[in-house]
C-alpha cells in the first residue's frame, strides 16, 4: 500500500496535472491513507495492537522469565500522513527523502524487521516448549509404564506365594492319612 501511495503522490506531485486528474488521485490517496491507518489500527489482538506504541510481554519459559513484543508505533507513524494533499508542493513536500512518507516508509520497514525478529524468537520458543513437554509426556509414560511393571512382579509374587501356602496345607493334610 506505501508504494501504491508513492506512486499517486508522484502523481499528485505533477504541476501539469489537469484537474480532473488531480481529483482523481487525491481520492486515491485519500483511500489509500484511510486503508493503511485502519491496517495500523485492526492489527489488535486480545486488546493489544502489535503495531501501537505499548509493548506485551510473553512468557517465554517455565521459570516466569518472559519476551517484550510491540511498542513498534508505526500506528502513530501512518497517522502523520496528511489527511489530504491539495497541491503538487504537498506531495512533493512528503516525497521529499526527509518527508513524511519515507519517514512512515522507514518505520514500516523497521517494524517489518522487529517483527521478524519477534516471531523466529516466539517460533524457536514454541519449539522448545513442545520439544519439553514431548520428553515430559515420554518421561511421566517410562514412570507409569515402571509402576506397572512393579505391581505385576509384586502381584505375581502374592500369587505364587498363594499356591506355594496352598500346597503346604495339602501336604500337611495328607501327612496324617499317611500314618494311618
């Protein structure tokens, strides 16, 4: 949308426009501002807008510790362009390498940068929280399946000592008859 809006403002920035032409773009600029400031404005979840001027912080680990996301203000950025551009001297005032348009350009571009940054360090963290709770859930399964083993050898063990009682009690019950 930045370049879309670069190359209306060229146009706008043409003294040689016709005014029914300069019209034109100025409405196309118009549109484009009102869809890059809602895009800095919709870009809002569970009540925080990542590209606002407030950071977040995220959990990060187990231990509490935890990763600052946000305050990027490109939101404050996109809404210092001006509303409407009436001359060719406007549009070439925010064309200009220090104007208003490179200035948003740069902070976009900066935000862009942060905002990869932000997410290859929230992606290398689900990893490796997934990667701890797969060893967790094989470690507390080698435990379960132990217990198991455990209780099997100690209720083989009570069988057989069982039959071993049985036993006795028969041969003691035919050691009399023998005498007899």
């Amino acid at each position: 949308m930045l370049e879309q809006t670069r190359g209306v403002l060229t146009k706008l920035a043409d003294t040689t426009l016709s005014a029914d032409a300069r019209d034109s773009a100025q409405q196309s600029y118009a549109a484009l501002r009102t869809q890059i400031v809602n895009f800095a404005n919709d870009a809002t979840y569970n009540g925080f807008n990542a590209l606002g001027d407030q950071t977040q912080n995220v959990a990060t680990s187990v231990n509490g510790s935890t990763y600052a996301i946000g305050g990027l203000d490109v939101k404050g950025a996109v809404e210092t362009l001006s509303a409407e551009v009436m001359t060719a001297d406007d549009a070439q005032a925010m064309l200009a390498s220090d104007g208003t348009l490179a200035s948003v350009e740069s902070k976009v571009g900066e935000a862009l940068n942060t905002l990869e940054t932000n997410a290859r360090q929230l992606g290398a963290q689900m990893k490796f929280t997934s990667a701890v709770e797969d060893s967790r859930q094989a470690g507390l399964g080698a435990l379960v399946d132990t217990n198991m083993g455990e209780e099997s050898a100690r209720l083989q063990s009570l069988q057989i000592q069982q039959q071993l009682g049985t036993q006795s009690l028969g041969i003691a019950n035919q050691a009399p008859q023998i005498l007899l």
